[in-house]
C-alpha cells in the first residue's frame, strides 16, 4: 500500500481474508448494533472454540473502547486473564500496510494479527465471559432495557451433508417462543445478517 490512507474498514476486509485463506475458522459472525456493542465487531470460531475480534484503524483508536465502560480500570481487573477477545489494528511499516494484534484488556501482543485466532474459548467460557462484559458496559441507548443478554447472540445454522452452511439465523428469530419478552429481539428496521464490522 502506497498511501497511508486506510480504514477499520480496510483492516477488517483484510484480516477476514487473509484468516480466511489460511484456515484459521470454521465460523464468522459479524455483528452491527446492539450486538457490537455487547460484544466485538466479530465473532469467530474454530473446532467449537470461539474468539472476539474489535478492529481498530491503527493503535492510536484502541483507548476509545474505554469509553464504553462504566468504570474501565474495574472491567480490565475483572477480565484480564480472559485472552479470546482480541483487537486488530494495522500498523504500516516500510510504507506496507500490516495487521497486528492484542489481547483486548491485558494488551499482551500476539505473535501475528492471525494467532488471536488461536486463543479460543469453550462456549460455556465464551458466555460466562459475554455475560461479565455485558454487566461492565454501558447502557446501549438504543434499546429500551438497555444491555441484551448473551443468550440473544446464539444461532441455529442450516448444514448440508457436506457440511457447507445455507443458512444462518439468530436463536430468537428461529424460535421465539424460547426467549422471555426482556430479551432483545430486533426490530423489523434492522437486518438480521448485519454487514461485517457493523
């Protein structure tokens, strides 16, 4: 890259494809809304471990996640020793756009922007982990109850016998029925398969 003119957009394009090139996942889920703000921009997974995934435009934008926190020294001290969120930024270095990588709390570097992928979670960790991070962050003040819960972040995915996914769609949209009226279900205005990095 000549330029030194890019995007969170551009980081996350080429994350997602050079992670895609090499492997690293089964599963990618981005999530827009009150769900990004919940969570991450992504979820990813690999061998039913899971990882989230916050872009940032360089190192210089990460501090701006503090802000989404009721007290940000209180949720690091809490969630530090949690290493599957993760947050990707790019960096240029000999005038070459490159993607590098953090933890998102401890901000322990990864060896390269693509082994974050590596540090997954079992799904009972990953949800133990969305419902501490829920409790920490603000309010989101597009919802009436303020935070979703984790549960509304679940997914029942169509699978041929080959194992190619059709189809993709929020637990609480497939089965409603499940779900108490307190969790969010989204209004008819926002898409159900929200584009990546929201």
């Amino acid at each position: 890259m000549n330029s030194e003119i890019w995007w969170e957009k551009t980081v996350e394009y080429a994350f997602v494809v050079a992670a895609s090139q090499e492997g690293k996942f089964d599963f990618a889920a981005p999530f827009a809304g009150r769900h990004e703000r919940l969570a991450a921009d992504a979820m990813f997974a690999k061998a039913s471990k899971f990882v989230l995934v916050e872009f940032k435009r360089n190192k210089d934008e990460i501090p701006t996640e503090k802000s989404l926190f009721h007290c940000y020294e209180d949720a690091k001290t809490k969630l530090a020793n949690y290493y599957h969120h993760n947050i990707v930024f790019a960096i240029i270095s000999e005038g070459t756009l490159q993607l590098a990588a953090q933890t998102y709390f401890s901000a322990k570097p990864c060896g390269s922007a693509l082994d974050c992928l590596s540090s997954g979670v079992d799904e009972s960790t990953f949800l133990t982990y969305l419902g501490l991070l829920a409790e920490l962050k603000k309010e989101d003040g597009r919802s009436s109850s303020g935070h979703i819960s984790p549960e509304a972040l679940s997914t029942v995915m169509g699978i041929t016998e080959n194992g190619k996914i059709v189809d993709a769609r929020p637990l609480y949209e497939y089965a409603p029925a499940l779900f108490p009226a307190q969790i969010y279900r989204p209004d008819h205005s926002e898409s159900s398969s929200p584009s990546p990095g929201g």
